[in-house]
C-alpha cells in the first residue's frame, strides 16, 4: 500500500510540473527552432553603389541594411520593414526550397550584371544561392523586393543629408524619390513620410519643394 501511495503522489507531482515545463519550452525534443532570417547580398564592381545587403527577419520589424562602395568600410544600419512585406519575402523564399539545392542562373552568355546572393538562415542551418540573372518568377519578385528596398533606404538617406546639409538640394532629391516611386520600385514608401512631412512644414526650403513634398505624402498616404 505504501508503495502505491508513492507511486501515485509522484504521478500527481508530475502531472502539476507538465504544464510549467511546457510554459518553459520544456518538451522531448528540445526547445523550438529560432527565428529565421534571409539575406540578399549584391556586389558589383565598378558600379555605384558596388556592395548592397539587405537582413530581414521573420519574427521582427527590425532589418539592416548596408550600402557602399567596396573599398569603403563595413557597416550594416538599421531600418524596420513592415509585416506584410515580410510575409511576401517568406513566402517566396520558401517557394524557393529556403535555397537549398536552388540553381537559379540562367546560364547563358550575357552581360555582368553583379553577383547576387541569397541566403536564407535559422539557428546554426543556412542555405545559399548565387546567380547573375535569373529567370525563375519567385526569385525576380525577390530581387525586385530587396533592390527596391535598398533603393528606398538610398531615398531615405539622400533626403536626410539635403535637410541637414543642401536644401537648395532638397527638390532634386525629391524628383529622384517621385521618378522611382512612379515606377513602382519602392517597396513601403509610408517610410519615408516623416522626412516628407518635416520638408513640407519647413519655411526654410524653398516654396516648391515643399509643396512636392506635401504632394508625395498625400499620394503615399491614398495609396496606403
């Protein structure tokens, strides 16, 4: 009897600690799998920007980006990239077998168009591809995703150095911003509001610029 009552008060205490340990992650096969993150790298030489990288993980808004000329030094900053493009960028990476066994060259003679790079990592697991031009539907609406966003950060941080350092520059900078938002190429355009806005209310530019700022936030705003 004893040895039965000792048995179930043990089963009992087990039953009480199950659900703490679960809380904890606590199971038979070990904790979860980290987040995941996909990298897409550029690097063509003798071109403007010559090294462009772009981080995006799957769990968080925050992203790193780094753009540069070769010979200048290494340095990824941050930005944040909202969710739903996230979605888009997994989706399509899984479309793509998260890179594993993927050759997406097309492997014809044709120009130099910079070595591209994706790579998709989750804990110590990592898979990579490399390819020049690439005909596959799921990897162009990729590059065309991590390309607009380093062209949008580029936007970004032109504007940012016109209102510090050149606002006589400042409408020329917005010219550029309104060419490549007509031709669909920035991603999340929402992002660069707070810089429109700040030119928009800003006696010290000229008159203008100021008015093709106010004109691009209502538009990303209608558009959103």
């Amino acid at each position: 009897m004893v040895r039965v009552s000792l048995v179930v008060v043990l089963f009992s205490i087990l039953l009480a600690a199950w659900p703490m340990a679960a809380a904890h992650g606590v199971s038979g096969r070990g904790p979860g799998p980290g987040a995941a993150k996909v990298t897409f790298r550029r690097i063509f030489q003798g071109s403007s920007p010559e090294f462009i990288e772009v981080t995006v993980q799957s769990d968080s808004k925050g992203a790193t980006y780094e753009i540069r000329q070769l010979d200048e030094d290494p340095g990824a900053q941050p930005f944040e990239v909202g969710e739903a493009l996230r979605s888009k960028i997994f989706a399509l990476t899984q479309q793509l077998n998260e890179f594993q066994g993927q050759d997406l060259d097309v492997h014809r003679k044709i120009a130099n168009l910079g070595e591209k790079t994706f790579r998709w990592q989750q804990g110590n697991v990592s898979h990579e591809t490399k390819f020049n031009y690439t005909l596959n539907s799921a990897a162009a609406q990729l590059l065309q995703i991590f390309e607009g966003l380093a062209r949008q950060q580029e936007h970004y941080a032109l504007l940012e150095r016109r209102i510090r350092y050149d606002r006589l520059g400042i409408n020329d900078a917005l010219l550029q911003f309104e060419s490549d938002l007509n031709r669909g190429l920035i991603p999340e355009p929402q992002r660069l509001v707070p810089l429109l806005e700040q030119i928009s209310s800003d006696t010290k530019f000229v008159e203008i610029a100021r008015q093709r700022a106010q004109s691009l936030v209502d538009r990303v705003r209608h558009a959103n």
